[in-house]
C-alpha cells in the first residue's frame, strides 16, 4: 500500500523478517523492517503526510508494535563479484 503511495518516486523496497540477534540464540531486536529506496526526501514526505491516516490504521490490521522510522542517505553501494581472484 505504501508503495503504491510513493509512486514514480519509488525506485524499488525490500522487506526483512527478523530472525536473530547478534548470535543465532539472540531474539532479534526486530520483527521485521521495511526499506523504501526513492529518489527525492521531500517527495516520500509528501506522499507520506498526505495518506499518514490510511497507513496508520493499514498498521493495526498487522501489529500493535509503534513502528520506528529512520531517513538515511546511501553513502557506498559495492557489489562484490566471487568470481574473480
């Protein structure tokens, strides 16, 4: 649903299920986190506050846990290719 709020905006999001912590026997500190890669802040903003009431009531249909929201800036992407020496 969010996704379809953001738009061309949106270049592409992933969806991680915790499932440890540190070590295999640590719970992890999250059920599950969400990231959405866009092209411009102020637009995801935009399109967030714009349909804030929707996405808070989409939330309870699937947990009572207060998500924590966290803007970041990618500073390095590297691919690394195992192929090569």
């Amino acid at each position: 649903m969010v996704a379809g709020f953001l738009g061309e905006n949106l270049k592409f999001f992933e969806i991680d299920k915790g499932i440890a912590g540190r070590t295999p026997n640590d719970k992890s500190p999250f059920v599950a986190v969400g990231y959405f890669y866009i092209n411009d802040v102020a637009e995801y903003n935009k399109a967030i506050g714009q349909n804030i009431d929707a996405i808070r009531t989409d939330f309870k249909n699937y947990t009572n846990i207060t998500p924590v929201i966290q803007i970041s800036e990618i500073k390095q992407v590297r691919y690394l290719d195992r192929n090569k020496e």
